[in-house]
C-alpha cells in the first residue's frame, strides 16, 4: 500500500496537518490553554500525519511497524483561549532509514499569531522488538518525497534550541 502525502503545502509553514478549535476541557485556571493540552494537538498532528503517510496505528498490524517520539520540544509563543481556531503545520526537517527529524508550528487561525513551535524526533520502531527498525521503503518514499518539497524553505527560527534563561 503506498500513502498518498498530505497535499497541503504552505510556502511558508509546510503542510497543514491538523485543524481544531480550543476546547473547554483544554484551558487551564490561567484561562488559557493548558502544557499538556499543546502536547495532545502536537501529537494528534503528528499521528494524523503519520497515518496519511502510511505508518499510522491501522498499519501495526500488516507491517510491525510503528513510531516512536524519542526526543520534543515545544516553545511557547502567544496564548490560547477558548473557542480559538488553530492549524497545525509540519516540514520533515531531515529523514534517515528509521528516523525523522519534524517540526511543527500551531497558528491561532483568527489572529494569525504563532502560538507554539513544536520539535520531535521520530524513530520508526518494531512493534515486537520495540527497537529502531528502517521505515518501510513506501513510507521512507513518502517521506523523502515531502522532505524534498520543503527543504527550500528557509530553517525554522525555533528549531534546535536549547533551554536557557536568555529571552528573544
């Protein structure tokens, strides 16, 4: 089975992923959404794509293959209220034979604000193993095939930073 890609591309953020509005249960006593609520839209994202590129939770069983988040992170950058309507862009930023490099950002729909940047490490692994495995050569394909229509973009200003106290 080879997956169609998503065929979204914005020039500017990469594919769009993902859509959703902030919803009550994802807004904290801050009255703005929650850290964990951006990790739950991040790896819905993700999984979404993931599925639509051919390695999604109902392939496991044909293929023994699945992915694993190895390393994120996520830099926060407007907040989010309830009933916000927001998008989710992905770029594959690189790709080997079982891992990839992705990075994500969340734009408030209404405003056109950056809310959060999102960077993960995925490791295609061996569900009875549960060690890295090489992608499948149509999901490697797929992939490869998004990575080279985004790697003319310019690099992400919050891809590969560091913790620190320093502020921009």
């Amino acid at each position: 089975m080879t997956a169609a890609p998503p065929a979204s591309l914005s020039p500017d953020h990469g594919l769009l992923v993902h859509r959703a509005a902030i919803v009550d249960n994802w807004v904290d006593h801050n009255g703005h959404m929650n850290v964990a609520a951006y990790l739950t839209v991040f790896d819905a994202a993700i999984c979404k794509f993931c599925t639509q590129c051919g390695i999604g939770p109902d392939r496991i069983g044909e293929t023994g293959k699945t992915v694993f988040v190895s390393q994120a992170n996520i830099v926060y950058r407007h907040e989010l209220h309830l009933g916000s309507p927001i998008q989710v862009h992905l770029r594959i930023l690189a790709l080997g034979t079982d891992r990839l490099h992705v990075y994500m950002t969340m734009q408030d729909e209404q405003h056109g604000h950056l809310a959060a940047a999102n960077e993960q490490l995925l490791v295609c692994v061996g569900i009875q193993t549960r060690r890295p495995a090489p992608l499948s050569t149509d999901v490697h394909e797929t992939f490869k095939a998004i990575f080279e229509s985004q790697k003319h973009l310019p690099a992400p200003r919050y891809a590969g930073r560091a913790i620190s106290l320093r502020h921009d």
